[in-house]
C-alpha cells in the first residue's frame, strides 16, 4: 500500500514538470505573434483613381496549431480626389497591448493641362495690322478650368501660351505670326484694299479692289485671274515695280470660290472646308461611310477635352465584358439617354478606372479619352474609332439592339434636322466644348462627329448646319 502511494506521487511530481516545463515552452511559443500589412507599405495612386484596400493579416501560433484573426480595425482619412500625402493605420488588439501598422498612400497628379486655341495656330497679317486674339481656353483633370492662369507671351513671330497646373504640371502652345510685307522697301510700301481673305460662291463677281501705295514712283501690277465657275482657291499677287525696273510679289490676296449645290464629290469637299473657314466655325469634323470607302476629315486631329463622351466607354464596357444585371442596364440607360453624371459615377466605381483605360486602348482610343479623372481628351479619329466598335458591338451582340435603343434620343441631338432618318448620338458638354457624334443610319450609314470650342457659342446651330451638310456629302459617295 505504502509503495503505491509513493509510486503516486512520484507519478505526480513528473506530471507537474512535465506540465511546468510545457507552459514555459508554451508561454515562448506564445510571443510568435505576426501582424502584418498585405501588400506594399508606400504606395502612389493617381488623382481619381481607385484605391484597393489590401488590408493587414494577424496569427497566432501554439504548440498545436495557428490561429488567424480577423478583427483588424483599419481606420484612414484617405481621399482619392484630392492631392496629397494620407496614412492608412490597422490596429490589432491581443494580450491587452495594441499593435499598429502603418501604410502610406501618396495621391498624385502628374497630368498635364491642355489649352485649345480658338482660331489658327498661323495667323497671316499685313504690315501695321494689330493682332486680334481669337480666344483659347485651358483645362486640367484635376484643376478644372485653368483659362484665367494662362500666361501669355508675344514676340515678332509668335504668341506663346502656357499654364501650370497646382501639381506643377505644365503645358504650352504657340500660333506664329506672319507679316506678308516684311521684303518690301519702306519707301515703296503697298497696302491691300478690303480683306486678304475672300470667299465667294460659284456664279459670283469678283470684283478686284487693289492696294494702296504710299509712293507714286512705283507701278503696282496685278497677277492672277478668279475663275467664278470653277470651285478653288485662286492667289492675286500684287507686284511692285520701282523706277530701277526691280520687281518685287509684296502681297497676296487668296479667293476661294465654292458652290454646296455642287453634284460633284470632290468640289463638294472643297466647298464645305471653305465654307467651315468663311464661317469661322471652330470645329473639328469627321466623316466615315460605314459600308463604302468614303469619308470627310476637318481638323481631325486637334485635341478637345470630351466631357460626357466618354460615357460611351462605361455602355460598351459594361454590355461587352459585364452580366447585365436590371441595375447595370438602367445605369447605362441613364447615362447613355439622359447623360447622367450620378451613373456615370457610380459604373466607373464599379468598373474601375484602370479597366476602363486599358479598354480604351483596346478599341484603338489615342489621346486619353479616359485619364485620371472621369474625363479626358479626345479627338475625331478616337470618336470614330469608338463608334466603328460600337456599331461592330451592336450588329454582333444579342444585347446590341438594346445598347443601340440607348443612343436613340433627342437629348442635346442637334445631329436631328427635318427629315432626318434615325440617328444614334452621344454628345458632351462642359463650360467651353460642345461635342456631338453619332451614327446615321441613311441607305448608306455612316458614322458622323463634330468636337467643337463653340460651348459658349452657336453650338445648336452651326452642328446642325454642318450635320445637314454631310447628310448632303453622304448621298453624293
């Protein structure tokens, strides 16, 4: 009896080691606490962009096993639409003692601004004519309207522009300035009579107005004839001849004569570009027959912010790559249809601005339709490139009778005029731009775009003076 019970309590002396030197194994084992940010610890996000929350992970491991925990707080001030430099704090709880990590998140804008000139980048003038600025306007993803910052620099040959953005981003054009008088002898200077630019339409009388000299020794000689029934430009040249004989071309004075009623294709393209330049109009135009190997281009590679055309690309994107739930479809309704900024807002968030770019370069888009903010710039080519897409889209796609509803609408379409067929459009509108493009769908449809610097102007009338003309030039491909 007496040897079991020492037995017993050999037996629990071991167990208590035992058991000591268990819990201080266990209590080492107990500090392998890991908590850690998933991810980068320093991280650049671009203005508007869409920030992705990686999170933190926190464990715990025993002698028999891992225990993950979840109840990481993240808590951050961070805002992706405005500049600057914000931290992201995860706090995890255990043991009583409160464990920080810490990620810093830089939000940035590194794209430039953009100025568009109203008006030529080469401005012709006569000797003592004054320079008359036709306008510019400046633009910034981030910024906004930069107009009242652009600084503005002349010299003898050219007008400079250039803006900063609050980022230090910066960007510059230029018009160059000609004087076509600068040879002649300051003693034997000649002046035009009227303008140096004259447009007339076909049938019309030129009627030749001279110069003015300021030194009756010379004899000015008029060069060139204006053939009324022929559509072209035509140079008169005025030659000034001293009393050495030297002759000296001083002036020119260019006579454009174009005819709209014309049955003929390439007369009808000359006399639309000299009607756009007569009109002052500034717009940019394209053209493109979409069953035949026709088209029309104006300007159509100057750079134009494109506003709400870029919610063309949330429509596609979501119609091509997404399962059209009832609330995607009445989203892209509302932001096709109405042109609602609130939709367009919430199908960027759930698309994601890094997809919506990468979907831009895949349809062929060249100038940033789709940058950092919800808007950027565009160009002719990109809208005709967007809508050829969009029009392969609508004939190959189950869903594409129901995206192309969307673009049937009267909203802002200034494309319509009487007795005009069924027209697909999606225009843009902010402060300085009106844009309108769309798809004609005549017995021979085609694809129709006007971007415009004419926001504050006749936008309504001159798109649908213009949409009536190619209406015109399309029936005579």
């Amino acid at each position: 009896m007496k040897f079991l019970e020492m037995l017993k309590k050999r037996s629990d002396v071991l167990f208590i080691g035992f058991f000591i030197s268990f819990s201080l194994w266990s209590s080492m084992v107990s500090n392998n606490l890991a908590f850690e940010i998933k991810g980068e610890k320093e991280v650049e996000l671009a203005v508007f962009d869409q920030y992705i929350e990686k999170g933190a992970y926190a464990e715990y491991c025993s002698f028999f096993r891992c225990s993950f925990f979840t109840n990481i707080k993240v808590e951050t001030d961070l805002d992706t639409n405005k500049v600057g430099t914000y931290e992201v704090l995860y706090t995890f709880n255990y043991s009583n003692k409160e464990n920080i990590k810490k990620r810093i998140v830089h939000v940035v804008d590194k794209e430039s601004p953009n100025i568009v000139l109203n008006g030529d980048l080469k401005i012709y003038l006569n000797e003592k004519e004054n320079f008359v600025e036709p306008g510019y306007s400046a633009w910034d993803n981030y910024d906004g309207d930069l107009t009242n910052q652009v600084k503005i620099e002349k010299t003898s040959q050219a007008i400079y522009y250039r803006v900063f953005d609050s980022s230090g981003n910066s960007f510059e054009i230029k018009r160059d300035i000609y004087y076509r008088s600068n040879n002649v002898d300051k003693s034997k200077r000649i002046f035009l009579n009227g303008s140096s630019v004259v447009y007339l339409e076909r049938g019309d009388v030129y009627s030749e107005v001279g110069v003015t000299s300021l030194d009756d020794s010379v004899v000015v000689n008029t060069i060139g004839v204006v053939d009324t029934q022929k559509v072209g430009r035509y140079d008169i040249k005025y030659e000034v001849v001293d009393s050495t004989s030297k002759k000296n071309l001083v002036l020119t004075r260019k006579v454009y004569v174009y005819d709209l009623n014309t049955t003929n294709k390439e007369d009808y393209i000359k006399s639309l570009n000299y009607y756009i330049e007569m009109k002052g109009y500034a717009v940019s135009v394209g053209y493109v027959s979409l069953v035949k190997d026709d088209n029309y281009f104006y300007n159509e590679e100057k750079k134009y912010f494109g506003a709400s055309l870029v919610k063309m690309l949330d429509a596609l994107y979501v119609y091509e790559k997404l399962d059209v739930t009832l609330e995607l479809r009445k989203l892209v309704a509302d932001a096709i249809s109405l042109s609602s900024n609130s939709a367009h807002e919430i199908l960027v968030n759930k698309i994601g601005k890094t997809n919506l770019r990468k979907y831009a370069k895949k349809i062929g888009l060249k100038s940033n339709i789709f940058n950092n903010s919800s808007y950027g710039n565009t160009t002719v080519l990109d809208q005709i490139s967007c809508w050829k897409y969009l029009y392969d889209f609508i004939n190959k796609s189950s869903l594409g009778e129901e995206l192309k509803n969307f673009f049937i609408n009267s909203k802002s379409n200034y494309l319509l005029f009487d007795g005009a067929p069924v027209i697909m459009h999606k225009y843009g509108y902010s402060d300085y731009v009106f844009h309108d493009t769309g798809i004609v769908y005549d017995y021979n449809p085609y694809i129709l775009v006007f971007l415009s610097s004419e926001g504050k102007g006749d936008y309504r009338n001159i798109i649908q003076d213009l949409s009536k003309k190619i209406y015109r030039l399309n029936k005579l491909v």
